[in-house]
C-alpha cells in the first residue's frame, strides 16, 4: 500500500486527484447518457403495455455484449480518445436503467393509475405525476446497480489510451508495479462506494416519503 | 369545466353528531344521466352492456347491482368515458358525453373506485387538492379546499400531512370520497367503493355517505354486488343480469315485494319479506319492564332487565328464586337493541333477545320499555292493510 500514500502520486497531471476525477466524469456522463435513453423507452413501453418483448429482448442482447470487445471495435471505428468509451459504457448502463424503469412503471398498483385516469388527468399526466413518481425506487434501483458496473468497468477507458483510474492498472501491469495496480483497484472500489452513496442521497431527496416502508415515511 | 369555481357557494353548517363543518355546494346543479340503448362489445366478443335504456334522476342515489360480469361496472364506466359504448348514446344533464373531450369530462363528475386508488406517492391534503390542480385551481384556493372536505368526511385535520400507506382502509376510502368532491361535481360515480373495507367500517361509511347526499344532493351512481347495501343506498336500484341485462329498475320496497322475474327474486334473497320490514316505519307498542341496578336487592318473579346509573342495559336477570343481590356475573348478556325506527330492528331487538323481549332506547341509550315479535308482525299487517306494503 506504500504506493498509495507516497505524497509523489497525489499530484500533477498523472496523479491520483486527476486520475479519481477523470473517472468521475466518466462515470456520470455515461449514466447522465444512459438515462437519458433508458428511463424515456422503459416509461413509454410500461406506460402502454406494449413492446414490452423489445424490452426484454433488447436488454439480453445488450447484456451478452462483451464490453470489451465492443470498445475494440468503435476504436476500429472512430479510433482512440474518449468516444468509444462513453460507446462501451453506455450500453453497459441501459439494459439496468431501462430495466427497472419498465418494472417500476407496471408495477404501480393498477387502482391508483385507473384513478389517475377516472379524475382527468391526460395521458402524459399519468405517466408524469403518478407512474414515474410511484416507479422511482424501482427505477434508481436500476440506475445505482448501472452506476456500480459502470465505475467498475470504466478502467477499461485507459485500455485505449484515454484516462481514469484505470491507468493505475494497466500501467501497473505494464510494469509490474503491483503495488500501483493494487492502488488502482482499491481506489476504483472506493469511488464505487462513494458514487452509490450519492446516488443513494439523490434518492432520499426525491423518492416521496410516501413511498418509504409503512411506519418510517412522514409525520404522523 | 370552465367557470365551475365561481359558482360555488357556502349553503350552510351543519352539526350532526359529527364533525362540524362547512358545507360547500354547487347553486342548484342537478344532473340526469341518461342511458339510450347502449351496448357494450368487448374485442372477444363478450357482450358486457346490452340495449340499456335507463335514466337515473337528478340528485339521487341510483345503485347498479348484480353478480359478477353482469355489467354494472362497465355501465358506470361508459358514463365518464372509461370506457366508451359500442353503440347507444349516454347523455349528462342532456349532453352526450362521447361529444367531451374523456380529461375534462372526468374532471366533472366525481370518481370513486374500490380500493380508493389514491396515489401513494402524495400526501392526503395533495390527493384531496388533484382535481381543483388539474382543474387551474390556484394552490392556496385547492389545499384550503382540500382541508374543508378533510372535515366534510370526517377526518381529522392532521391527517392532511400523512401519506395513504399511514391510514386504514375505511381512512383511505373515506380520502377517495374526499378526492371526488373536492370540486363539487354534481355527478358522482362510486364503483364498489365499500367491498374492501370490514363490515363494522362499511357500514360506518354507508352511513356517512347518506348524510353527506342528504346535505350535498348530488347525482350518485353506486355499484355494488351486495344487495343489502344496494337496498340500504339507493333511493333507485339497478338490478343487472349475466350477460348484461337489465332485469329490473325500481324502488327497493318495489324490488323486495315484486321481483320482475326468478333472476331478481333470487338476488334479492329468500329473507326478503324480513328485509322489508327495513323500509316500515310503522308503532310498534312499547310495553313497560322491571328494571334494577347492580348491588340493589330484589326479588326476582320474572325477566329483569339490570340497567347501569343512567339507564342503559346491561343485561337480563333471571331463573332464581327469592330474594337476591343483582351481581355483575349472574347476568345473561342481552341482544341487540331498538332505537325506535324500522320494524326490522324491532323484530330483530326481540328475535335476540334471551328473553324474547326487544329493549327499547332512546337517543341517549337509556331503556324505554321493550316490544315484543307478535306486535312488530301485528304492526306489519296492519301497514299491509294500509298499503305501505307495496304489492
């Protein structure tokens, strides 16, 4: 662990801050990405019911595809950098997220939607201010799960050249400095736990206290 | 509905052994729901509706009532367009409703379901406010609303800030009747809004719901597959048959005294002659009885009724000789008890009481006297002879 704390690797343009921000930013761009295009598809098929084979069907395939195998191929593509990156690590993410999305939007009690609909909300309304609200620990269920597989998985980033922690690892490897993989890898961990901690915020902060276990949400 | 606010209006205060509050009615906005041969196809063919022609009156409770896939839901749900008609014509106050725009029609008439159906998610004060919201309330205005009804159906003001998983089931449904009147629909819709909840609750909120139509006057089409609340609810009651058929449209003493055919006369029960005397409201003699407190020293000749200090029963002495001390333990609980309005509970105070005598009581409890079977069926005979019986 000597590594780890040499005063030497916590600064500069290759060091440890750098390095955690950089897969930082990896990290909450692809779930920023990923959600914009899981959480719409996965409401829209379990608001109407239909489709939801595609789902299911489109999150098994994306769930076999080796990460690895597909960042080779778009650096083939599009060559080095950060691009086939957020690629690799986008498709990661959606099969959770777009998951959990779909089972929280049908798993909202059937009375309540009908209810939604008998008092004259519009269909948007529906989904909007009663499926998606009702859908939320479902749905952050399946996002923090992606978040964790997606901080895992971006060291592969350094793979091609680009940054994160994941530079620890491969350069350590390289040079058969474990103590610097060992670094890497127990610094990936960490970042992991933070992430799914914030994460974990986010949704106290947003899920309705109504939604909580009985006895644990609101005033009484 | 636009323009639906402004002419609401303060009616009145009412205390009714209940929660003090203030009423909130639409100015003399009664609604006809009319049905016009109206059929209702599923895509598999099934036939839920058939030819329905039926109009239910202005500012009454109409109950649907029949067995299961008789269609009585699917009637209810044609009228706010839940589901729309295969032909046929439904009109509100003379509109046809497939003329409306389904959003802004619901947000007119009120929508009860079983089960409340309240959103989870929103605090009770939030569910009651939903409808003034998408109605272009402003906020303020829709949770000072919102707290009135709380009041209206009696809920505690505290209950505004929980969330639904916080309340029973009777607290729930009693939210959804808040949710549905929040703004002041002349038309209400309830679909076996009560089936969920226990008997001892249902029939708590049966009866809040017949106060609050004596106060509030609304149209209410109520669907029930419990024949004894479609006779205790409704003013009309809807008799549907399997298949979609209306067997029969009448008034309940109607329905208990001629069922229009087998179907109806079975639905309605073999106790029926027991259950018109519901409707008779006929004097029943009361008759005087011995009465003694706990501790006091009597001589016991036949039935006592022992009474606490302010003249309520507590049960029946009896089968000793001499003179005894009335004790806690010797007595023999009583049977249910007759507060002097229909024969049924008159004839039901004797038929369980241990001694074959019914206790009378008055609004405060306190014993009046007691009646006995043979009067109440006398009292029956004698409103058969005068008609009140319908033939």
């Amino acid at each position: 662990m000597g590594w780890l704390f040499d005063p030497a690797h916590w600064s500069g343009s290759t060091g440890i801050p750098l390095r955690l921000l950089e897969h930082l930013g990896y990290t909450l761009l692809t779930m920023v990405i990923a959600a914009l295009i899981a959480i719409p598809l996965g409401a829209f098929v379990g608001h109407t019911g239909k489709g939801g084979f595609v789902i299911v069907g489109l999150s098994n395939a994306l769930r076999a595809l080796p990460t690895t195998a597909v960042l080779i191929l778009v650096v083939l593509w599009a060559g080095l950098g950060d691009f086939p990156v957020y690629v690799a690590l986008v498709l990661l993410a959606i099969p959770p997220i777009m998951a959990g999305t779909y089972a929280g939007v049908r798993a909202v009690d059937p009375a309540t939607v009908d209810a939604a609909r008998g008092v004259g909300m519009r269909e948007s309304g529906v989904l909007l201010q009663v499926e998606i609200p009702n859908a939320l620990p479902l749905i952050y269920g399946g996002f923090r799960g992606a978040a964790l597989q997606v901080v895992a998985t971006a060291t592969i980033a350094a793979y091609t050249g680009a940054g994160g922690l994941g530079r620890f690892v491969f350069d350590g490897l390289a040079l058969q400095d474990f103590g610097q993989m060992l670094a890497g890898a127990v610094l990936v961990a960490l970042l992991a736990v933070l992430v799914d901690l914030g994460f974990a915020g986010l949704q106290r902060l947003t899920v309705s206290p109504g939604l909580r276990p009985v006895g644990t949400g609101g005033k009484k | 509905m636009p323009g639906y606010a402004e002419r609401v209006k303060v009616v009145g205060i009412y205390i009714q052994g209940g929660p003090i509050g203030v009423v909130v009615a639409t100015g003399g906005i009664r609604r006809v729901i009319e049905f016009r041969a109206v059929t209702k196809r599923f895509e598999d063919g099934t036939i839920a509706v058939d030819e329905l022609d039926l109009t239910v009156e202005a500012g009454t409770i109409t109950v649907f009532v029949g067995p299961s896939g008789c269609g009585k839901t699917t009637s209810l749900r044609m009228v706010n367009r839940m589901i729309d008609p295969t032909s046929g014509t439904i009109l509100v106050d003379g509109k046809d409703v497939l003329t409306v725009d389904p959003p802004t029609l619901r947000r007119g008439i009120g929508y009860v379901i079983q089960q409340a159906g309240l959103f989870p998610h929103r605090t009770v004060l939030d569910n009651i406010a939903t409808v003034p919201l998408l109605s272009g309330w402003d906020k303020r205005k829709a949770r000072t609303r919102a707290a009135e009804l709380l009041e209206i159906v009696g809920l505690d003001a505290n209950f505004g800030k929980r969330y639904p998983a916080q309340l029973s089931g009777g607290q729930q449904q009693r939210v959804g009747v808040a949710r549905a009147l929040a703004a002041d629909p002349p038309v209400l819709l309830m679909d076996e809004p009560f089936s969920a909840v226990d008997p001892v609750v249902r029939e708590d909120l049966q009866n809040e719901l017949l106060r609050l139509q004596a106060e509030l006057d609304k149209t209410i089409v109520f669907v029930t597959h419990d024949i004894d609340e479609a006779l205790k609810l409704g003013e009309r009651v809807a008799v549907f048959q399997t298949g979609g058929h209306l067997a029969q449209y009448a008034r309940p003493t109607e329905l208990l005294a001629a069922p229009a055919n087998d179907f109806v006369a079975s639905f309605v029960g073999r106790d029926r002659g027991y259950r018109t005397l519901t409707f008779l409201h006929a004097d029943v003699p009361v008759h005087p009885i011995d009465t003694a407190k706990l501790g006091e020293r009597i001589t016991v000749t036949d039935w006592t009724l022992v009474v606490d200090e302010e003249n309520r029963p507590k049960g029946w002495l009896s089968g000793v000789d001499g003179e005894v001390e009335v004790r806690e333990q010797d007595l023999i609980s009583g049977g249910s008890l007759y507060d002097g309005t229909t024969l049924r509970g008159a004839l039901d105070a004797a038929l369980s009481s241990p001694s074959a005598l019914g206790v009378v009581v008055d609004g405060a409890g306190a014993v009046t006297g007691v009646v006995q079977a043979g009067d109440v069926i006398q009292a029956l005979a004698k409103a058969r002879a005068a008609g009140e019986v319908p033939k």
